[in-house]
C-alpha cells in the first residue's frame, strides 16, 4: 500500500512540481502524507502506527520529497544575484 501512494505522490510530483509550483506540491506531500496516516490507522482499534514508526516506513519506502522537477526559467536564478 505505501508503494502504491508513493507511486501516485511522484507521478503527481513529475507533473506538477515545476517552477512557482514548490508550495503546492509540498503541500500535496504533507496532505498525502496524512491522510495515509490516517487510513492506515483505522485497520483495527487500536493504533497500527506511530508517527514514528509511520515515518520509518516512509524512509524505507523512499518517500519522495517535493521540489521542482522541471525548471521552466532557468535564467531567473542567475538574474537574482
């Protein structure tokens, strides 16, 4: 199952995840990131997952982490300086 929603969260990720895009991608991750949480609790009465545990399970996996994926205005960092 985490596979399955990391497999969604980066093809989300390669889609969206361009120049100005940073802030909604990352909550995308944070919002993907807790409602998984939240569903993978509700296996049984009592908790299957502590955040701790939940977030070594996410490393395990290779939870992505956002950022941009395609730069669409390469020249606006070398404009900043």
């Amino acid at each position: 199952m985490l596979s399955q929603a990391r497999t969604r969260v980066v093809g989300h990720l390669s889609y969206y995840a361009i120049t100005d895009n940073r802030e909604r991608c990352s909550y995308y991750v944070y919002r993907a990131t807790r409602i998984l949480f939240k569903w993978l609790n509700r296996k049984s009465q009592r908790k299957a997952y502590t955040w701790e545990s939940f977030s070594q399970a996410l490393a395990w996996v290779g939870w992505p982490k956002p950022g941009v994926r395609k730069d669409l205005n390469p020249c606006r960092r070398a404009e900043a300086y």
